[in-house]
C-alpha cells in the first residue's frame, strides 16, 4: 500500500535522490538543497511525498503557484 503526505525538511535527501535519477533532469529540473528548503516555507508551494508502509519515500510531487 502506498501513502501521500506532505513533505517535511527531513525528506530532502529522499527528494534530491529521486532527482538525480538519469533522465530526471531532462523532463523535469532538479532542486538544490536550499530550494526545497525554501519551496518547502513558501505559502504557493506544497510538497506530496509516496511512502510505503515502512514511510520510505517512494516518490513525490512539487506544486507550485498555489493560490
């Protein structure tokens, strides 16, 4: 079974290691890590991360100009 909350600071690594996945940065860009610090603070931005029933992240999804 697969899960969805929001991401904290602590799931940076799980992130940025996702995103240095070949192609990744091709199709979508990568963050460093004070990006998603910030993304993670900013009030039009949200983070969903996959995790599994152990909460490893399996994957996420980064939103951006919420309103």
């Amino acid at each position: 079974m697969v899960g969805l909350r929001p991401a904290t600071e602590a799931d940076i690594p799980a992130m940025m290691e996702a995103e240095r996945q070949p192609g990744y940065d091709a199709l979508v860009g990568r963050f460093t890590t004070q990006e998603h610090v910030a993304n993670l603070a900013d009030p039009t931005a949200a983070y969903q991360v996959a995790v599994d029933r152990e909460g490893q992240v399996l994957g996420f999804v980064f939103f951006r100009d919420l309103t």
